[in-house]
C-alpha cells in the first residue's frame, strides 16, 4: 500500500472515530440532562457520598464501619460524586459530568470493533458503529446513566486493557508493538482490579489474548509473563496508597477480605492492632 493510500486510511479512521464519540457523548450526555437530575439510590445514600468524602479526607480516626464493611472499598472513585455534591453542583450538569467520565470507555470500545471489523467499506464503517452502540445499550449500562453507581466507571480501564489486548490482532495497527501493547493491557487490568476487585475475573481471561498474539511458543510465553507482571504493577500503583492506610490501621490492605490469612502474617510479623 503506497504512502498517500495509508495516510487516507489513516484520516478516513480518525474521522470515523472522532464522529463515534461525538455522537455518543452527546447520546449519554442527554440522559441526565433529559431528566434534570441523576438518581438517588440506597447505596449512595449508604457509602457512595460517604466514600468520596473518605477520598477527600481520610476518616479512619473517626468513624468505624459508618457505612458497615463497605466504608473499606477503594474510595477514589466515589470521589466525583462526593465533590459534586458537596460543591452544590445541579443534579443534570452532575449527571453530565459522570457521563464524560464514563464516555472515555466509547475509544476503547470503537478500537475493539476495528480490531474484529478492519475493512473500509461504508458496510465497515456502519458495523463498527453499531457495535459501539451495541456495547453501550445493554440493560445494565442505561439503567446506571441516571445514578451515583460507578460500575461503569470502574469498567472503564478494563475496556481499555481488552482493547489494547486486541492491538496486536488489528489488521490496522501501526502504532504499538506486541509488547507494548500486553504491557499496556497488563496495567489497565491491574487499575481495573484496584478500582473494583470483582473486575478480577473478567481480566482473568486476558492471557488468553496475549498468548495468541506470539508467533512463537517462547514469545507467547514472554507475552504471557510480561502481562501478569504488568497487572500486577498497575494494581500496586493504583491500590497502593488505600491499601497501605487500611494496613496501617487494621493489618490486612483489602480489609475485611481474607482477614484470616492476614492475621497469620500479623501475628507472624508481631504486629498488634
């Protein structure tokens, strides 16, 4: 392919994928603003504003289970929601703001749909469209574009660490190696767990992509190390802060999951709380 017929297909992609995220910004953003308002529901009323406010300022030295055991979750990002309210923020430009913020997951969905539809054809182009739209439209995703959850927040780097999982078998992928890419996949998995540890399954499949992007079994091999030790980096970087505060104040730094195994290496260790 000559470098001018690359250079098209380049801006013809480009083009393509600045038009999906208008149009898909501005279909979220139209929830909320549609209705006024986001939802109130009983769990923000339990711990969603009450962990943000964790987020802004650590509690540990004044409350005990305010929220029960869920005043332990990873409390960053609950930490928009926290803010908006406390800055008197209306409830439709609240909902218009956590929306952009989930919108950043509609350039990983669209890379997905290329890297299984990369032909140009207007037939292309409408079903990678389509399938953006498709990823967006499940019972699930609407029924939170009008609450506090942060489920799909939350989704939002693991979306990304499958996209980036899939580069290597994008036809059109000019940009990242193999490596970088397992090594981009790896991070955003590990993020993705350190937001929500129940992510931990759904980037448990992720080596599966990783091996088949080798050509050869050391190389599918090195993919597959590379990967696991990338999640694990990014899970240190993102979860360790919070989880180096619940270690100080109760020994365990996913408190309370598998306190049992944790109190063997506090009383190994001598440690008392």
């Amino acid at each position: 392919m000559s470098s001018a017929a690359k250079s098209w297909r380049a801006a013809s992609f480009s083009a393509e994928i600045l038009g999906v995220m208008l149009a898909t910004w501005a279909a979220l953003i139209s929830v909320p603003l549609a209705l006024g308002q986001i939802g109130i529901s009983w769990d923000a009323l339990n711990h969603h504003i009450y962990l943000g406010w964790v987020a802004d300022r650590p509690r540990f030295e004044r409350d005990f289970l305010a929220a029960s055991y869920q005043s332990y979750q990873f409390p960053y990002l609950y930490w928009p929601v926290y803010k908006l309210s406390a800055s008197g923020v209306s409830g439709a430009w609240a909902g218009v703001v956590l929306a952009t913020l989930e919108w950043l997951a509609v350039p990983a969905l669209w890379l997905i749909a290329r890297a299984c539809i990369p032909g140009r054809s207007w037939f292309d182009t409408w079903m990678r469209g389509i399938s953006v739209v498709l990823g967006l439209s499940s019972g699930l995703v609407l029924s939170l574009l009008d609450t506090t959850a942060n489920d799909l927040l939350a989704a939002v780097p693991l979306v990304w660490a499958v996209a980036f999982a899939m580069a290597p078998l994008d036809v059109e992928n000019s940009h990242l190696s193999t490596r970088r890419a397992v090594l981009l996949s790896g991070l955003f998995a590990g993020v993705a767990i350190a937001c929500k540890l129940s992510n931990g399954p759904l980037a448990v499949l992720l080596p599966v992509f990783w091996i088949c992007c080798g050509a050869s079994f050391n190389q599918k091999l090195a993919n597959a190390l590379l990967g696991c030790v990338a999640v694990v980096a990014g899970f240190v970087l993102a979860y360790g802060y919070w989880g180096w505060q619940l270690w100080q104040h109760f020994g365990n730094p996913v408190y309370p999951f598998y306190d049992e195994i944790f109190e063997r290496v506090r009383n190994w260790a001598g440690w008392q709380r």
